[in-house]
C-alpha cells in the first residue's frame, strides 16, 4: 500500500520532466572577468563566491587565497521533493539524481594577473558523480531491514558487501549549473566592470 504514493510521485515526475533531454556537457570553461577598484572589493568578491555556493547548499572544503582556488565536499544532489535546496539546474537533472543516487562538487578559481591584481578571472567547474552500487541479496523482509547495512552478501555471490565495494562513477561536468553560480556571482558580486560575458 506505502509503494503506490511513492511510484505514483516517480510517475508523475517523469511525465512532467518527459520532454526533457539531457544538457549538453560544456567543452570550454565557465568563466567570466571581473574589474574591482581596490583590495576591499577583492575581498568582497571572495566573501561573496563563497556565500553563493552556501546558499546552493553546498559545503565549503578548502578556501586558499594564495592559490586562487575554493573547492566543495561532494554533496548528494537533489531529489524532485527537496525544493529547499538548489544544487539542480535543469529538470533533466533533478530526474536523474531523483532515480539514482548522484553527487556534485564545486571548484572556484579567481585567478589575477601579475600586473594588474584588480582584474578577477573567475572559472567555475561542478562535476557530477554516480553511485554504483553491487546488488545486495536478501531473502526475506528481515533481511531487508539490513540492506543499508555492511553484512549483506551480493548478487554476484560475495559473502559480505561493505561501503568500501561502492563507487562513485564520474558523469563529466554539469553545465548548467556552472552557469547558474556564474550569474549569481555577477548579480551580487561588487566591481568596476565586467569585460566579458558567460555564453548564454
């Protein structure tokens, strides 16, 4: 009886997301240029990449300003029914990480040149991972009750299965959501100029 609400809502989804196909992954770098005035927007700018991928509910990992770089723990994408969170950018997907467990990681490189340290050159990247998993064996709804566990056996005739035999496959990069966190840094971002514009 609890199954039909759940295949009804997968139904649903897939009839609402039917016409959608999968985004093209990009090719050149999800970059854009940004002119500061002085070494306060700089640390502006920074303050605010890192609160715009807070706000996409990401966890920030490493933040080194000497290195340029601002990197995320991967985090499980979301699912159609988690509207509070806005790691997704397409309906595609949202599908996909709804049937499959995936994740997405998010890198930030503000680069300067030498010569000019108030021109930011941003490049942002999110890779996306899937889970693959071996099949567990159970016989029986007690066995079941132990499917996330560490002591079922597989499929495949393994005696016991752990965490250590899943994997994460990667999927490539996630376009659109590069995009995404690109705008948002131009929205709220504070600077002189913008030499350059994101493809659309």
């Amino acid at each position: 009886m609890k199954a039909k609400p759940v295949a009804t809502s997968l139904l649903m989804l897939m009839v609402v997301c039917g016409g959608c196909h999968k985004p093209v992954p990009p090719v050149e770098p999800t970059r854009q240029s940004f002119i500061v005035a002085d070494e306060e927007q700089v640390d502006a700018f920074w303050e605010t990449c890192q609160a715009v991928l807070r706000g996409n509910r990401f966890l920030l990992d490493r933040v080194d300003r000497n290195a340029g770089v601002i990197t995320t723990f991967p985090v499980t994408s979301q699912q159609f029914f988690e509207f509070w969170r806005h790691d997704v950018d397409t309906a595609h997907d949202v599908l996909i990480a709804s049937l499959s467990a995936m994740r997405r990681r998010a890198a930030i490189e503000v680069q300067s040149p030498p010569d000019n340290p108030m021109a930011l050159n941003v490049s942002i990247t999110i890779n996306t991972e899937r889970l693959s998993a071996p099949e567990r064996q159970f016989n029986n709804s007690a066995q079941a009750l132990r499917l996330f566990g560490e002591e079922m056996p597989g499929e495949a005739g393994e005696p016991r299965l752990t965490q250590r035999d899943d994997y994460w496959i990667n999927e490539g990069r996630d376009g659109a959501m590069e995009r995404r966190i690109l705008q948002q840094i131009n929205n709220e971002a504070v600077y002189v100029e913008s030499p350059s514009l994101p493809p659309p």
